[in-house]
C-alpha cells in the first residue's frame, strides 16, 4: 500500500485506532481497560503494563492520538488541564524564572503567584504581544517562557515563531496552551514551541461531560521528565474520561469548524451594535495581533469576548440570554456565556485584572453548535433588555438632576 498524508479531520476520527496494537477483534472503539494491575507472565521480565498509574492501554491510546495530531514525540493525558499546566511547571527547579503572557488564564495564574512562588520560583508577567518588551524581561535564569494565543478572555495575540527564536537564543524552553485553537487549527510544536497544553475538558471534549488534560512534547527526552513527573504525582487521566476524550476528539473537526463559523457572525454583528463598545476575536480583520494569527493559525476558532457599558448592563444581558448556558468553562456543543471578572478569572486580584483589560463589563462567548439565527436573536433580545434597562436609569438620574 502507498504512503497518504491524511488531513487533520481524517486523522481525527482513527488516529487513536490505526496502529493500535491492542485492537485485536477489530472493533472501532478503542477498548475501555478498566483495571488498576496486571498479571505479569514473567517473574524477571515485567510485560508493557504493571499499574495504571504507570501505563493504561486506553491512555496510552489517546496519548498517543494526541501526539499525532500535534505533531510531537510524547503524549501524556493528565486529570484535568491545570494538572497538565501545573506538572509541566514542575520541570522548573527552585531559583528558575518564568515569563509568562500578562493576560493568562485565572487557574494559571493563581499557580504561578500562590504555589510556585512557595517553591522559589520566580515569574514575571509581561505583554507577549511585544516582542521587545518579552525581550528585555528575559533573565540569567529565565528557563521557560509560557504563552497562551489567544490569550484568555481578551483574546491576544502573541507572534509564537518570534517568541521561539527569543527563547532559543536565551536558553529557555517555551510552553504553549493550544486549548482555543486545538491542532485544528493551530500547531506549535511546528513552530519551535517544546511543550504544547490543552485543557481537553473544552474543544477536545467538547461536551461538558469529562474533566482532562493534555501535554504534547517535542522531543523524546522531555517527554521521558514530564512522564516521569505524572507518574511521580499520580496526575492521570482514568480510563473512562481517556475513552469518552477519544470519542470527543473524533467529532472535533466537525464541531468547530461549524462553530468557528458561527462565532465570526455573531462577532461581526456585535461590532455593530452601539450598546457594545468592543468585540474581542481574532477572526475580525481590525483585531490586534490579526495578520499574525492568520500566519500561524488555520482558523480564529469560537470564543469571542464583548464589551457591554458595566456590570449593571452585563448583569441585564446574562438575566435575558436565553440559550447559552450561564457558566464556568467553554468548547461544548452547547454556546456557553461567562462572567470573567468572578469566573475564570476570579483568581485575579480586582486590580489585576482591570490592568489586563477584564472589566465589569466584560463577557466571554463559547459558541456552541445552535442555529446562527437562533443564537443572534437571542442576542439581540438580551442586548434590547440591557439597552431598555440604561435608558430607564439615564431617565431616573435625569429626573434626580
């Protein structure tokens, strides 16, 4: 048989199948292995697997569909994605520094200031958006430089090949959080990038059902640390939610990019609601960092971020949304709405996060699988709330006047 270069949507679906050893009656599911141990054959020679901890046939089975697709040596599937972020921080030793994107998500940023600090870790946050100022925070012993693009919730961008060659001209590693973009559209590890992150409890999954974490290496010697660091911690992805994230990654071609689709209309016609006062998605041709993500990304993914007035209007258009899902999270079929200022960025300190551009008024969209139309007229009837409530306290503080 000849050699052929399926597309990503096709390795999707049999990836974690083709190839897999332990497929031996020809089923197209990947074998649930629902044990903690193994009977070894051999008193002196151990077979393949010896504790689940150590080595799962199912996790390893989406370990390495995850390696494919990411283009990486190593795989590793992880109880959720701050357990992926969080060993993978552990491959740091006491005295290292960190740079990490100003704008990072609130789980990353409590570990960073609250728990590696404890360690003698030391990080600073900076605009990764420029590379000069990335530069000049570079130290002696700067040892990683950790990027999310697009960032969370503002959704900025960082130039990841020019982020790489800082790096590598200093001696540092860098750390890429791949959860918005999935290898659908974006793949790191082709830009020099050393380890890439997901928390696969999102787009991977893609159904608000599991909890997981992903971390793709590029080369061997690196996956062997932070194999070892999982193994050592016991941070592991069970069986059950390794196999419902297979099944989950089968469908993620299709669900995002008919997802993707629909965020960049609902964003457009955001930008022109005067209600609202910016809109956040680097699909729209006027977003900062916009001619970069184009170079390095295959799509602007569904996550959008929207500006309302203040927290009174933010609270107005949440209390009359109708179909998304008011919640913590994102990358579901269903489109989920959030709060970031007390959800995922609940972490940050106020200050903090007025400084990164988190505002009362800000919310953040996941936008699932729903009829365009559906969704837009929803939005048009909770922004219509959010207006009518503005006018009626313009008018009370006129008549106060």
């Amino acid at each position: 048989m000849g050699s052929y270069k399926d597309q990503l949507e096709t390795r999707f679906i049999h990836a974690s199948t083709h190839g897999n050893k332990e497929n031996k009656t020809g089923a197209v599911n990947v074998p649930i292995y629902l044990s903690s141990t193994y009977h070894q054959e051999n008193f002196d020679t151990f077979g393949p697997y010896d504790y689940s901890r150590s080595g799962n046939p199912t996790r390893q089975a989406l370990e390495q569909t995850i390696a494919n697709l990411e283009g990486g040596k190593t795989g590793l599937a992880f109880a959720s994605g701050m357990a992926a972020i969080s060993s993978a921080f552990m491959l740091l030793s006491s005295g290292d520094h960190v740079l990490i994107s100003k704008d990072v998500y609130g789980g990353t940023y409590r570990l960073i200031t609250e728990v590696l600090r404890k360690f003698n870790i030391e990080h600073t946050f900076v605009n990764m958006t420029d590379l000069n100022e990335t530069c000049r925070e570079i130290r002696p012993n700067t040892k990683v430089i950790y990027i999310e693009t697009p960032s969370n919730p503002c959704l900025n961008i960082t130039d990841i090949e020019g982020i790489v060659k800082l790096a590598k001209a200093h001696g540092c590693l860098t750390f890429v959080d791949n959860t918005f973009m999935t290898p659908l559209y974006q793949n790191p590890l082709q830009f020099g990038v050393d380890l890439v992150l997901h928390s696969a409890t999102k787009f991977l999954s893609g159904h608000s059902d599991i909890i997981a974490g992903l971390a793709v290496t590029k080369n061997e010697e690196l996956g062997e640390r932070l194999a070892f660091i999982q193994n050592s911690f016991g941070s592991i992805l069970g069986a059950q939610d390794a196999y419902h994230l297979i099944q989950g990654i089968k469908t993620l071609g299709a669900r995002l990019t008919q997802s993707s689709d629909t965020a960049l209309k609902i964003a457009t016609h955001l930008n022109d609601h005067p209600l609202i006062s910016e809109v956040y998605y680097p699909g729209l041709s006027f977003h900062p960092g916009h001619p970069i993500h184009v170079r390095q990304s295959k799509g602007s993914g569904a996550l959008l971020s929207f500006r309302l007035p203040n927290k009174a209007a933010a609270k107005a258009f949440v209390e009359h949304i109708r179909l998304p899902v008011f919640a913590v999270s994102l990358g579901a079929v269903e489109s989920i709405l959030s709060y970031p200022a007390t959800m995922s960025h609940a972490a940050m300190p106020e200050t903090e996060r007025e400084a990164r551009g988190i505002t009362d008024g800000l919310l953040r969209l996941s936008v699932g699988l729903e009829h365009v139309n559906d969704l837009i007229e929803d939005i048009d009837q909770a922004l219509e709330a959010a207006t009518q409530l503005r006018k009626e306290k313009r008018i009370l503080l006129k008549h106060r006047g």
